[in-house]
C-alpha cells in the first residue's frame, strides 16, 4: 500500500518504473565504453617507472645464441609427444644371431613378448618384423641400441643402427627410433631368474626379454613425458 517518505510526498514502490509517473532519483550511470572498431590498435594501460635513481635491478638472467649457422648440434630437442599416445608400439633387440621381439598393449602401456627371429642374409628377418608390424597395426618401432657403460658405441650399436635403417626402408609410413639399451640383457636375465627361468638354457626367451626391457624402458619415458 503507498507509504509516507520523510517528506511528506506520497511514495509508492510499483511507481518507479520507466512507465510510471514518478522516478526514483538514481545515481547517474556512466556512459558505455565505445566498442573498438575492427582492426584498430588496442591500446593497454601503462605504468610510469621512476628511473631518477637507475635502472631497476633484473633478477634473471639470459643467454644469447647464435642460430646463423644452424641449431647447435649439442643442442638436443626431444620430439614434442603427442598429448595422449596410443596404438601398438614394437620393441626390437638386435643382436648378432638372433632378434627379439615385444609388443606394447593397444594402449601403448605395457609390453609383452613377442617372438624372437633368427638373423638371415637374405633378409628374411626383416621381410618378418615388416609383416608383423601390418599385422598388428603398429604404429611405432624402437630399436634397441646397444651402448658402452660409457656412452661410447661400438660395433654393436653399428649393427643395430644398420638393421634400423633397413627395417625403416620397409615400413616407410611408420616411424623407427634407437634408443640406449645399456644392460637391457643383464636386467632381462636377472627378471628371468628371479621368475624361476634358466636364460642359458633358453637364448630365445631372453632376446624376448631383452626387448620387453628396451620396450617398456620407452614407454614409461613417453608416458612420463607426457
């Protein structure tokens, strides 16, 4: 019902709209900030600096390279993983006589063992990993590459580089990698033992394990880089 303002005026509450014959008294509202026109500079607010007593301190500090001549090559830039890596990835210790295998899970997770090939000159062994990977839709291929304590390659690691190449001018639209499987074996026959399993006895399944170890070694890297 209408009430009573302090001064004496009759004030009504519904009576304050737009359509109303009285109007409440607002503050004013400030005009709307122009819209920028398409393609005009945008200006941003700066602040002054008081440089009467110098230049303010840096706290970090940077170095200049020269890329004229190239990226340095100590310079190593690790591909960028994909966010989520999926699909099969196999896993292949080289040795002399024969070659290991091991598959990951779909998921690209864990790596289990495959199968293990003996080396031929005719190439046959490559004819294999070749079918394989069509066969179990691979999407990736490491290699393992076996390393000195040091870090120095040798021989080994020669071979095992060559047979990557070769198996990467099979399955051109699938990417081959070589990455350092320094004491996969010894950590493959150390596995087996604990299992129960006699590797001298059994050279094949330790090729298997050897590429599990170079298989699985790359997946939690990626994972984790991820």
């Amino acid at each position: 019902m209408p009430t009573t303002e302090d001064n004496g005026s009759d004030y009504n509450p519904d009576d304050t709209g737009p359509v109303g014959s009285r109007r409440r008294e607002l503050p004013a509202v400030p005009p709307a900030r122009p819209r920028q026109a398409p393609g005009a500079p945008v200006h941003h607010p700066t602040t002054e600096l008081d440089l009467s007593q110098g230049f303010p301190p840096v706290s970090n500090e940077t170095a200049e390279i020269d890329l004229s001549g190239g990226w340095p090559a100590h310079l190593k830039v690790p591909p960028k993983p994909s966010a989520r890596p999926t699909g099969r990835v196999l896993g292949v210790d080289v040795g002399t006589v024969r070659v290991g295998l091991a598959l990951s899970d779909p998921t690209g997770t864990l790596a289990s063992p495959l199968e293990t090939l003996k080396r031929a000159k005719d190439g046959a062994d490559l004819d294999r990993l070749a079918a394989l990977v069509v066969e179990h839709e691979v999407t990736e291929v490491v290699v393992g590459e076996p390393r000195h304590l040091s870090g120095a390659s040798g021989a080994s690691a020669d071979d095992a580089a060559a047979y990557s190449q070769a198996l990467a001018d099979r399955i051109a639209d699938v990417p081959v990698f070589l990455i350092d499987e320094r004491l996969s074996t010894v950590t493959a026959a150390s596995h087996l033992r604990q299992g129960g399993i006699d590797s001298r006895n059994q050279r094949s399944v330790i090729d298997q394990a050897a590429a599990v170890v170079i298989l699985q070694q790359y997946l939690d890297s990626r994972r984790g880089r991820s």
